[in-house]
C-alpha cells in the first residue's frame, strides 16, 4: 500500500519532469534500470579507448596524433563521469569494475571491431561518436538528475569528436585512389555496426517501455536510429562515398531514408562475446588494471603515512 | 584505508570566473587531497572551465534529507512576509 502511494508520487515527479535525486525514493527496478544503463555507459567509454589508442603510435602527422590524444583523453573523462553518476546509486566502483571483469556488465559491442586501418579513426569519430552524440543528447533529458549532468557535459565536450573523424574522411575521400578506397571500406565495416549502436528494434527490446515511462530513455531505440541515420547519409554522399546498404534511399513521403534489415544474428553474436575483438578487450582492460595495482597500494601508503604523521603532529 | 581499492570519493566545485559563486561540477576519486587537486585539473578544466576549485571528502558533507521530506523545508513556505511582495506600496512611491 505504502509503495503504491510512493510509486504514483513517483511516476507524478517524472511526468512533471521533475528530476530524481540519489536520495530520492525510487522504485528498486528504477534504481537497478540506471545502475545497468549508466554503468554499460561508463564502461563503454573506456573500453572505447582500446580501438582507437591501437593508431595512436601511427598517427599519420603530428597534428592528427595530439588530437587522438585529446580525444582518447576525452573518453577516459566521461568514463570517470559516469561511474560516478552510476555510484550515486550505490554501487561501489570497485563493485562496477569486478562485474566488468566478471562479464556480467556489458559494453557497447561496436568496441569488439577491431580498427584495420587509420581510416577506421575517422569512421570511428564520424559513425560511432556520431551514434553516441544522437544517443546522448537525448539522455540529457533523462530523468535521474546525476546521469542527465553527466550527459551536458559529456554532449559538451563530445562535439569535437564527430568533427575529428569526418575530417579524416573528407581527407581520404580528397586524396589518392588508394586513399578513398581505404575510406570506402571503413564506411563499408563500420556503417551497420554503428547503426546497431541504437539496440534492436523497439518492438524486440527487453527494457524499453517501462525506460519509456521512467523517462530514463527519453526516445526510442528506433527514433534515435533513424535520426542518426537521416543526418549522417546525407555527409557521407557529400565527399562521395557510398553506403553497404542497397535499400538506402530517401522516403519522399515520410521525410526519412528508408533503409535495409539490420542483421540481428551479428548484433547478438557479438553482444554475447562471439565478435573479433572481445576476449582481448576484457583481457587487456583486467591486464591493465592488475599490472596497474601497484600504483593503487603506493597511493594508500603514502595517504596513509601522510595521515600518519599529520596525526603525531 | 583498505588494500587495493579506488580511494576516497571527493566532490568538486568550480567558479567559472573570479567573483562568480562556486558550483558543483561532479565527483571523483582520488587516494590522497594533492591526487584530487591533479585529478580534478585534469577531469573538469580542460577547455577553460574555470579558475577556481574546491574540494570536498563527499563524506564530510553535510546534505538535508531528499526533496521527498518536505516538512524540513516547511517553515520557510508560511513567512511569506519575508519576501517583498508581501508589502503594500501605496501608489505613485518610487524606487522601493
């Protein structure tokens, strides 16, 4: 009786756009939703490091490399923003990290690809952050008041990385033969995964609704895609390449592209750790934070010894 | 502090400028205050975010209750004589 009360006083606060706060009431199903979402995102953004720090050391001048940098940069921050966002929840990030390792949380399949060639950076920034940036400026308006801060931030800082990709592209596709070839073939490899990005059709998704209701997604799976997919094409065609999809084309009548059946048997296997790259992600995130423990112990001895001595002062 | 963990939860606050009040920007981890300074510099002030930070152990923080317990904020609804439309002003007096 007493949760059915809170319960409609909750849903009240949602549909008024009031945002939830860490000590707010909140449905136990609302609570484990977010704790999910926010930390599938977080871990994400840093295993998204991964395909990208591959070109780091080959960048092919000066410039693109500081800029790989800053944005590889850029990812480690919103990873850090959002695990906090996600500990809000209390959850520990010790806690987020162990599910990660364990394979009980999950992160965005799109990072299993492996990155083939340099033009693979670009079809990263221009497809892949494209997707995100579609999917976040979206969350913005979620309604769990420390998920939807970290997403301004994020949106924020995030404008620059579809722009760093799609500048590669432009380049490549202005360059030699051999060049725009490379480009195309990254296109090829990347466009369906990134449009996978958005999860599987609204009708087939397991959390959507009720995310729905709660306001924690504010469009659906299908919204976002088919925005994503009728600002990106239009890019693409501009510095002429083609997209792998014969079913691409302009919907007069809809004012959208209609485009071809998404391959949902790759999506699964690569969402249930069949893809090329994901043994080696995981692998080398728990290799990293192992090889990375004592640096761990020596801050909690010098904190420690510090304390030590402030106290005997 | 235990054996191998992620540290102390610290928040942070920026003034984007001098004279402008501090605000929160978000939280982070750090094992010791000098380690939340770096880290803070690092996480939240790459584009000229500000020029100030403050830090806090999120444990020191004092917080009310959630927006749910509305009686703590009770008091303050039936004073509505302190807020300046409560007054009558005759008409035609300026500039108060």
């Amino acid at each position: 009786m007493e949760d059915a009360k809170k319960l409609e006083a909750f849903q009240a606060k949602i549909d008024a756009d009031i945002k939830i706060e860490p000590k707010d009431w909140m449905p136990e199903k609302y609570r484990q939703t977010l704790i999910r979402q926010i930390s599938q995102h977080a871990h994400s953004e840093v295993i998204g490091m991964q395909p990208e720090g591959n070109w780091l050391t080959r960048a092919p001048s000066l410039r693109s490399k500081k800029i790989l940098m800053a944005k590889i940069q850029d990812e480690a921050g919103h990873g850090l923003y959002l695990y906090c966002a996600a500990e809000t929840l209390g959850v520990k990030r010790e806690q987020f990290l162990e599910w990660l390792h364990e394979g009980k949380a999950k992160y965005s399949s799109v990072f299993n690809y492996p990155t083939l060639t340099w033009a693979d950076i670009g079809a990263i920034g221009w497809l892949v952050d494209g997707a995100a940036i579609v999917n976040q400026v979206s969350l913005q308006g979620t309604s769990y008041g420390p998920y939807s801060r970290a997403m301004v931030k994020i949106c924020m800082e995030e404008s620059f990385h579809q722009r760093q990709g799609y500048e590669i592209m432009v380049t490549l596709a202005n360059g030699t033969d051999e060049q725009k070839e490379m480009a195309q073939d990254a296109l090829n490899r990347w466009w369906w995964p990134s449009i996978m990005m958005f999860g599987p059709h609204d009708a087939d998704s397991a959390h959507s609704n009720q995310s729905l209701k709660w306001k924690i997604k504010r469009e659906s799976n299908d919204e976002l895609r088919q925005k994503f997919i009728d600002k990106t094409v239009e890019q693409g065609l501009h510095i002429g390449l083609t997209f792998p999809d014969p079913d691409l084309k302009w919907n007069e009548e809809k004012g959208h592209y209609d485009f071809g059946a998404i391959d949902w048997d790759e999506f699964w296997n690569v969402v249930k750790g069949y893809g090329a790259g994901n043994k080696k992600r995981l692998a080398h995130h728990k290799e990293a934070h192992e090889v990375g423990s004592w640096v761990r112990e020596a801050a909690i001895a010098y904190a420690n010894k510090k304390n030590n001595i402030q106290k005997s002062a | 502090m235990e054996k191998d963990n992620q540290g102390i939860l610290w928040e942070v606050f920026i003034q984007v400028k001098a004279g402008r009040p501090f605000k929160h920007v978000g939280s982070l981890h750090a094992y010791d205050k000098e380690m939340a300074m770096q880290s803070a510099r690092d996480l939240f002030t790459r584009r000229n975010e500000g020029n100030g930070i403050w830090i806090v152990k999120a444990d020191d923080i004092i917080s009310s209750q959630s927006v749910d317990d509305e009686a703590f904020f009770d008091p303050s609804n039936d004073k509505v004589y302190r807020h300046p439309t409560f007054y009558e002003v005759p008409d035609g007096v300026k500039h108060i």
